[in-house]
C-alpha cells in the first residue's frame, strides 16, 4: 500500500521522525542560499553554516531512503559542485546530473541570465532501482 502524507514544517524534525528505509523517491529542492527574499527563510548563510545544515538533511535523507530508492536534489551553479561530494560522500551512485534549463527568471544587465539549474540524480544502489523510462519518454 502506498501511503502519503504532506507534512509543512522544518525538514530535519520531519525527517528525523521517518522510520529508516521508508521512502522509494526523495526529491530535495533547498534553499540555494543566494540571497533569494522568502518570507520566512533567510537566503544568505554562512557558507560554513549552509554547508553544515545540508549535510544534515542529506543525513536524514540517506537515512530514509529505501535501499532501491532515488534521490534527486536540485541546486543553483553556486553549490551544485558542493553537494556532488557529498552525496558521493553518502554512498549513493550518481546516475545523471541533469541540466534542467528554463525560459523564466529576471532578465540581467550586467551578466548572462539564470536559465538553469542542476538536478543530481542518485540511487541507492548500483544496479537495483526503478528508473520509467516510458513515462518520462520525449
Ligand atoms: C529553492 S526553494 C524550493 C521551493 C519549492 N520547490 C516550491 O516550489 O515551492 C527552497 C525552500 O526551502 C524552504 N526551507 C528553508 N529551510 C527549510 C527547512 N529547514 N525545512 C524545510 N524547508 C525549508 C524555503 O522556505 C523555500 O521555500
């Protein structure tokens, strides 16, 4: 039986109440911590401190995943790099590191504009896990 819930809180305190193991799909798209204004979460941490908090949900989120899960965590340019080694780190194999590119977004005067972001598409393990290729067929 499949079971879903949508929990709206601090990631780490949902997180840390899941049972190891539970979840088949993590996707995370995290604060890029560049200074994006959000009404409740201030974008612009300490790069020490960014860095440390993500390391904690990514954690949580190894912790959680199932042992032929997914995970998919989107990233701006800043730290996509960053969060490649350590999700190595974690021991999850790195299938693709996907280049979402999109046609929204201020445009710039002074430098080229934003039109993507990086997806990093791991699994848990090597060989075993479910990739629908059908229906994600172009
Ligand atoms: C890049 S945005 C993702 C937006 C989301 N994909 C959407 O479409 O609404 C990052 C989001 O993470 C939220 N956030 C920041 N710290 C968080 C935390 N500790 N736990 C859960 N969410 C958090 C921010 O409020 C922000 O909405």
């Amino acid at each position: 039986m499949v079971e879903s819930a949508l929990m709206n809180g601090d990631c780490l305190t949902h997180l840390a109440a899941l049972p190891d193991g539970c979840a088949d799909l993590v996707f995370a798209d995290p604060p890029f911590n560049i200074g994006y204004r959000y009404d409740v979460y201030r974008d612009h941490l300490a790069e020490a401190d960014y860095l440390a908090w993500a390391r904690r949900w990514i954690e949580q989120c190894v912790r959680v995943l199932s042992p032929t899960g997914a995970m998919f965590v989107a990233i701006g340019d800043e730290y996509a790099a960053e969060y490649k080694v350590r999700l190595d780190q974690a021991g999850l194999y790195l299938r693709n590191w996907l280049i979402w590119h999109y046609a929204f977004g201020p445009h710039q005067k002074k430098k080229f504009g934003r039109d993507h972001a990086h997806i990093l598409y791991y699994t848990s393990h090597r060989e075993r896990f479910t990739f629908n290729a059908d229906a994600i067929r172009v």
